[in-house]
C-alpha cells in the first residue's frame, strides 16, 4: 500500500508492508530538488522505527517523520 505527500517542494513516499493480519510496518522515501545541502541519499528508502503498526497509525508515523526530516533538511523557521 502506497501513499504521496507533498511538502515544502519535496514528495514523502510511504509504504506500508504487512507483517501480519492487520500489523504492517512503514517505509518512506523523500524526494526532492536535486541539490539540496546535507542530503546524502536522496530517494532512499527508511524504514520506521516502533513498529509493526496498524495501518491507520502506520501512515501517520510515517508522515509525520517525513515531514520532521524535511523540516530539518531546510530550516525549521521558515
């Protein structure tokens, strides 16, 4: 199951895989401008860490971490 989030310019791809009935863990993937500072890898694929999740809690932790690390990537004041 996949979702696409934009935010800020750069695009949070989430991938949810079942582990079990019901319980799946989440992988994002954030991509963007291609030459932003103190991106390393962009386009990799992160696996979320607390989980297996429920599908519903699996796509919010996932979103929220993405845009976390976006936020940190550009500045978090602006």
């Amino acid at each position: 199951m996949q979702r696409t989030l934009k935010y800020r310019g750069f695009q949070i791809c989430v991938d949810l895989v079942p582990t079990s009935e019901d319980m799946f863990d989440a992988w994002l993937c954030i991509e963007g401008p291609p030459h932003v500072t103190g991106v390393t890898t962009p386009g990799q694929r992160i696996k979320v860490r607390g989980g297996p999740f429920s599908q519903r809690w699996a796509y919010f932790v996932a979103q929220i971490a993405g845009l976390a690390s976006i936020d940190v990537i550009l500045d978090p004041s602006e």
